[in-house]
C-alpha cells in the first residue's frame, strides 16, 4: 500500500479542499500517513495570502526530500495556480497543479511516477468553473463544509478571484445531503465555508439560489448540534439572515465579518462595496436581536494611501463599535493588483506600528466581551487537545474555556457556568456543575 502525506497552507477552504482529496487517496487504496512516516507521495496545498509563500513552500520540499529523496512531490492550491512556474523551478517538486486540476491529480498524476522534469498542470483561472464540493473531517469535534468557491468582487488587495476564479456554489440540494452524512458521523459543529459565502448561489454563471435558503434548509438537518458562518462580507449579510440566525435552533451566535477599513476614504479606495455606515448598521442590528453575539473582525493596516489620521479614524471607529476581537492584517503588496499601483506607499515601520495598536485593542475587545460573559451559562464543545494539564473548548458565542483535562469530555457539549478570566486569556468554568448534553 503507497503511503500519501498531506500538508495544509492556510485557510479552512484549503482544509476542507485537503481533507476531501485525502479521502479520493483513501479511496483508491493508498494509505495516509503523516510527513514523518516516510511517505511515498507528499502533497502541499499552498496559499497565496501567506506572506513568504514561496518561501515556505521551498522549506517544506525541502523537508519533504529530507524525509524520503524518492517521495514524489506534488503542489496545489492558491500559490500554484498564481505562480506555477516559480513553483516547478524548485527543487525537488515533481507537480504543480492549478485550480481547475487539483481534485483530479490522482488521475493526472498517473501513478506517481517521478519525471525527468516538472509537470505543471496548470490552466488559465477562466476554466476553473466547476464546483468541487469538500469538507474536512479532521478531528471529530468540527467540520469545514465547502458551500461556495471563488470570488467576482475585484478588492485592490486580494489574489483570491485570480487563484480561485469566480463565484460558483453547490446547490441546496447537494450540500444538504453532506451534512447529512456529516451528521451521521459523529461530528458536532459544522462551520459553512467559502470565499465569499454571502455570494453562494451562483451555478454555471447563474444566480439559482441565495445563502439565506441555505442557510434556511441546513437548520433542519437532524444530528447537527451547531452550525458556524465562517465569515460573510457585510454587504451581503442581510436582515433575514440576521433575524433567522437569532431565532435558529443550530446557528450560533457568532459572525465574523470583514471591515478592512473604518475609514471611508480607504474603503472606496480597497474598492469594497460598502461604506462604515453600513458596517455599524449591521452590528447594531445584530446586538439588538443578540446581545451576546460574538462579533470577529478583519482589518488591514497600512493600504496604500492610509494615512495617520485615516488609520485613527479606523481605530476610533473599532474603538466604539461593540465588536468582540479583531484579525489584523499587516498590508503587503500583491503582484497583478490594483493596490501596489497606488499612490501613498505606507513605510513598513508604520505598518507594524499599526497593527501592533490594533492588536492591543483586539486584546481588550476580547477581554471586555469575556467579561460580559462571566456568571452566565453556556454550552461548550470541548475539543481534543491537552496542555498542561488542562482542555479546551468553545462555547456557542466563541468564548475559548478551559477545563481540567478529562478524555470523556471530548467532542462532548456541556452545560456550564463561566466563572473567571485565567491568566492567559481563557474563562475557567465551574465544573461541578457541568451536566451532559444529549448528542
Ligand atoms: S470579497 Fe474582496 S477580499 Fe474577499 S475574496 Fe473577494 S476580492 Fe478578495
């Protein structure tokens, strides 16, 4: 049996996609095993918003040949479909597949069969117009479900419509049906994921259906505890989708939404199709229907032409807004975009300068949304995973407890109360108290 390893770069998307091509592998015969079981096929799945990207690639080849000189080296993903030539020229990569190859590279790659040089399989962004549906089964606690795929938006600083093409989804109908074999499993979270999610309902170039029927139509499956949007743009989160979340059985009350900017002129100029009063709009009708939602944020810092006083406006502006933390981005110029051409470059010390503010006040965000949470009670998913003694968990509001390690609390809900913030950022809870959920 020929042993395939898999190495992940990224975001859930690129999880979810990695998990599905493992079970293509699996179902073919071959065995998965980790990196430093020697291998016979290493496959990296690359992404193109890590800065470095090439350089870590290289670094995991280069691990990848220490591991086993003889494995064959195969690379996808974003930073393949963006830069596959770069990619063949490293050495030691025996494949390089785009976007629209990935999920058949056991057919491409008949075999595994080293070549005298590097295949790049590698089309235009144009043809990647089909849907391949994925979803991870990594550890049995959560699930990343693909539900929509590329992005027709054009932001000044993103590669993701030229790594991943446009906007096309699964339907309702097909969706549904992995999550229900999901729910046979014993998973407990499903987390819907995609480039731009908001956008799900495009199917061969047409508008079918809208994420809010999805979103509808997911709520019914049986043997599903809870269902997360892993982040939705804030112009395409609508009322409905805010009211039924607030009313659903199995959505939980948690949006991550992008703002990148709180400060109009910047927004414009990232080319995103909102402006900050929107943006307030839709977090205050969420606090209103859900006072305990947990509200992420991702910001970009240092956009070209951002100057010190738009980056205060952005500050003050996140500043004000009951939001719960931030993702903070440190801009770095991307090649074929629009924003490297902008006037306004901003020196990198500013840039750093920038997001280290941000990150302190997403610090204090967090700590100020724990606190709220203090004395109330709460369900936790209490996940695989020790450290000092001690597991952690998520409760349905994103608040990361911790509990003193037991193996039987493992993907298991429990009921508890929330009691103090610990030292390094989690909330203790009182055990005595937890009482099993049924599944
Ligand atoms: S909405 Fe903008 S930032 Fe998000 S994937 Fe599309 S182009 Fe990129």
């Amino acid at each position: 049996m020929r042993k395939v390893a898999f190495y992940t770069l990224g975001c859930k998307l690129n999880f979810s996609e990695t998990s599905t091509i493992s079970r293509q592998f699996a179902e073919k015969g071959y065995q998965k095993v980790e990196f430093s079981e020697t291998p016979d096929i290493f496959i990296i799945n690359t992404c193109s918003v890590t800065d470095n990207a090439d350089k870590k690639c290289a670094k995991i080849v280069r691990e990848a040949q220490s591991i086993n000189p003889d494995g064959y080296v195969a690379i996808i993903g974003c930073y393949a479909q963006l830069k596959p030539k770069e990619i063949s020229e490293i050495p030691g990569v025996d494949a390089v597949l785009g976007a629209a190859e990935k999920f058949r590279l056991i057919e491409l790659l008949d075999g595994f069969v080293k070549p005298e040089t590097t295949q790049v399989l590698a089309s235009e962004i144009k043809e990647a117009t089909a849907f391949n549906n994925a979803y991870s089964i990594n550890d049995r606690t959560r699930t990343f479900l693909k539900v929509q795929d590329g992005c027709n938006y054009h932001c000044a600083f993103c590669t993701i419509p030229l790594a991943r093409g446009k906007s096309r989804s699964d339907s309702v109908e097909n969706i549904l049906s992995s999550a229900r074999e999901i729910a046979a499993t014993e998973v407990k979270e499903v987390v819907l994921t995609g480039v731009n999610i908001g956008d799900f309902g495009i199917q061969d170039g047409k508008r079918t259906e809208r994420f809010v029927d999805l979103v509808k139509a997911i709520d019914e499956v049986e043997g599903i505890d809870r269902i997360r949007i892993s982040s939705i743009e804030p112009n395409l989160l609508t009322n409905e989708i805010i009211e039924f979340t607030s009313s659903s059985k199995r959505f939980v009350p948690h949006f991550h939404i992008p703002l990148q900017s709180g400060n109009n002129k910047t927004l414009r100029r990232m080319r995103r199709r909102y402006l900050r009063e929107l943006y307030e709009d839709r977090i205050n009708k969420i606090k209103q229907l859900m006072p305990n939602c947990c509200i992420g944020v991702d910001v970009i810092v240092g956009f070209p032409g951002e100057t010190h006083e738009d980056f205060l406006d952005t500050y003050n502006f996140l500043n004000e807004l009951n939001i719960s933390y931030l993702h903070v981005f440190t801009y770095s110029e991307r090649a074929n975009t629009a924003a490297p051409e902008m006037e306004g470059r901003v020196p990198l010390k500013e840039r750093k300068e920038r997001s280290k503010m941000l990150r302190i006040l997403s610090e204090k965000k967090k700590q100020q949304f724990y606190r709220e949470n203090l004395g109330s009670t709460a369900t936790v998913l209490f996940e695989n995973d020790i450290e000092n003694g001690m597991m952690h968990g998520f409760t349905e509001n994103y608040v990361r407890v911790a509990a003193k390690y037991d193996p039987m609390l493992i993907n298991e809900l429990k009921t508890v109360t929330l009691k103090s913030i610990n030292e390094n950022g989690t909330v203790a809870v009182e055990e005595p108290e937890m009482v099993f959920e049924k599944h």
